[in-house]
C-alpha cells in the first residue's frame, strides 16, 4: 500500500463474534473485523432515541444512527492513510534517516490494523474491493456498496490533507520551494508519491496490472480465510493478523507498483495531489498507470474470494455452494434474507 517510488477495513453496545455481518448471525455477511450486528446497532440507537427523547442532543442521536456506517468507513480510511502515507512521508522527507522500505510496510500494516479497530462498527472494509467481494459471496447489500466507497474515498482524501498539511514544510525544503511540487519520473526530488503509488520505471503495463491484481487476489483470500470460523480462523485477533497480511504483501510484493490494492487509498490521495498543484503528470505518469490500482483490486479481489470459496469455504452464503451459483438469490431472495438486512442506510 505505499509505492516503492515514494512508499487498499469500538465502542458498540454489542460486540458478536460474526465479523462484520450486517444482518443475523447465518446471514453470511462477513468482512474485515469484528463489529456489532448492524440491525443489532441500530436497534441500541432507537433505544437510546427513547431515552433521551426531548433532549437537545436528539438530533444528532438520529443522525448518527442513520450515517454509522458511512462515519464508520469514513474514519476507518482517514486512519488508514495518516499513518500509511505519514510513514511514507517521514522516510523520503527525511533521505531515509527517519526509516526504510521495511518502515514503510511497518506503518501500512499498522494502518491497515488502527482502521479496522475504528470502523470496526460498519464491518472494517475500508478498501472498496473488499467491500465488493462481500457483497458477491457473503451476502452484504448492495445498496450499502456506493455509500462505502464514497465514504472511503472521501476519508482517504481528508487523511491526505493532513498529511499534507503537517509535512508541507518539510516537503516545501525537499522540492526546493514552496511553489514546487513534482512527481516520480519527473523529477529526482519528487514527493508525489507520498500521496498515492507510482509504478518502478522498468515494468510494463501488463507487469503493473498483474502486480496490482495479484497483490489484491491475496489479500482477499487471506480476509476470508481469517474470517473462516469452519477454517481455524482469527477471531479478535483479525486486526493484528491482518497487520501481517499488508506487512507481508508490502514486504514481498510492493517494489513493482506499491502495492495500491485499494482504490480509495490510492485514487482519493492522488485526487488530492493534483488539487494541491502536483500538475496533470499525477495521472500521466508510468504511461497513465492511474487507472491499474482504480480497476485491478476489484478483479483481483474477485478472483481471491472466488478461489476461497471453491476449494475450502463449506458455508452455504456462498454463491459457490448454492444451484446456479446463487442466481435464484439474485432475482428471488428469500424472506429470511429480506428480514437480516435491515438497514436505515
């Protein structure tokens, strides 16, 4: 999740040991960390609502219940990239006398474990591959999925202002001006790719496709084997597995490309980049390779989950493990489900 040039998810009142499920136990649900059943959260919220009806606070009680998810995904991500691309900036800003590559995937894992910790409530994804994968095999809405991805993208835009905002003198005295901001490729003091990856100058297209794609099949295929309570999985210590997971995958596979495996991690920074003046070479550069780490992690994320469930996944909320795949789901779901999914989102 950081680029090799410079460098993709609680307080409940009920805490169950299904990760991430949005509906009743057996809905299928999963995702990144343990959170609070959503219908069950909700619930706690409208409690709370008739406690303390007529009170000033009521207002925002209600909004709160109804944009938890959103919050939740939101800050998940902003954590995320503060301490992914805070790493990045301290060991380039610094000509690597504050830290190395290993440092680098040292802060993405730990990014990676403090925002499964914070938006632990909406099930952790933040990484909107992630979240598309659980709606394919695990049953998760797909009505919540536009509202995850915007509310990801847009935490990870504000955690890039900040990091920004904090390093910007120090970026300023590495540029060698305040009104010099360049990009790899462009330039040997270039500190664009504090913000989002840039793929190493050898690789070609095909190379920065597969890089990305298979980084992302990985990823995906350890979250649900982590979350696999009929395989020995994690439990309450999915975060810090996880932690090891983006350490692992930085460590083994992120020289090429960086390791995006995320768009939200990597197009919201760069949509920033280029706002804070960093020039249209932020998507021209490693031949437009912008797009990669915007379309990779989705099919490789696809491919993970699916070979998961194929060889080892027994549950039936798997299409794998339902006739046709799970397409009568699709076009006539049952009752049961219409009832686990409630959602005020």
């Amino acid at each position: 999740m950081g680029s090799a040039a410079a460098t993709t998810f609680p307080s409940m009142s009920t805490t169950h040991k299904e990760i991430g499920s949005p509906g009743s136990q057996d809905s299928g649900c999963t995702s990144l960390y343990i959170g609070s059943k959503h219908d069950a959260s909700i619930h706690d919220a409208s409690s709370g609502l008739d406690i303390v009806s007529g009170e000033p606070s009521l207002l925002w009680y209600k909004i709160r219940a109804y944009g938890r998810d959103a919050f939740s995904e939101f800050f998940g991500t902003m954590i995320l990239i503060l301490f992914g691309d805070g790493v990045v900036a301290q060991v380039l800003l610094s000509h690597g006398q504050k830290g190395d590559y290993q440092s680098i995937s040292w802060g993405w894992g730990l990014g990676v474990m403090l925002g499964v910790y914070v938006s632990g409530s909406s099930g952790a994804h933040i990484n909107p591959a992630v979240t598309f994968a659980n709606c394919i095999y695990r049953g998760f809405p797909w009505r919540k999925f536009p509202i995850y991805m915007l509310a990801q993208l847009l935490g990870a835009m504000c955690g890039a202002a900040i990091v920004y905002g904090n390093y910007k003198s120090a970026i300023d005295v590495y540029e060698g001006g305040p009104d010099i901001r360049t990009v790899p490729g462009y330039s040997t003091t270039a500190t664009a790719g504090i913000f989002c990856t840039y793929p190493a100058e050898f690789i070609t297209k095909t190379g920065q496709f597969f890089s990305e794609f298979l980084a992302s099949a990985i990823l995906m295929f350890v979250i649900f084997a982590l979350k696999d309570d009929g395989n020995l999985g994690a439990g309450p210590l999915t975060p810090l597995a996880l932690f090891f997971v983006i350490f692992g995958i930085g460590a083994c596979f992120g020289w090429e490309t960086g390791y995006a495996i995320n768009l939200a991690r990597d197009f919201g920074p760069r949509l920033v980049s280029y706002m804070l003046g960093y020039g249209h070479e932020v998507w021209a550069a490693g031949n437009y390779y912008f797009w990669v780490p915007m379309v990779a992690p989705f099919l490789g994320c696809t491919l993970g989950g699916w070979l998961y469930d194929v060889f080892l996944y027994t549950g039936l909320d798997s299409p794998v493990n339902m006739p046709w795949l799970g397409i009568k789901r699709m076009f006539r779901p049952s009752r049961r489900q219409q009832v686990a999914l409630p959602s005020p989102v």
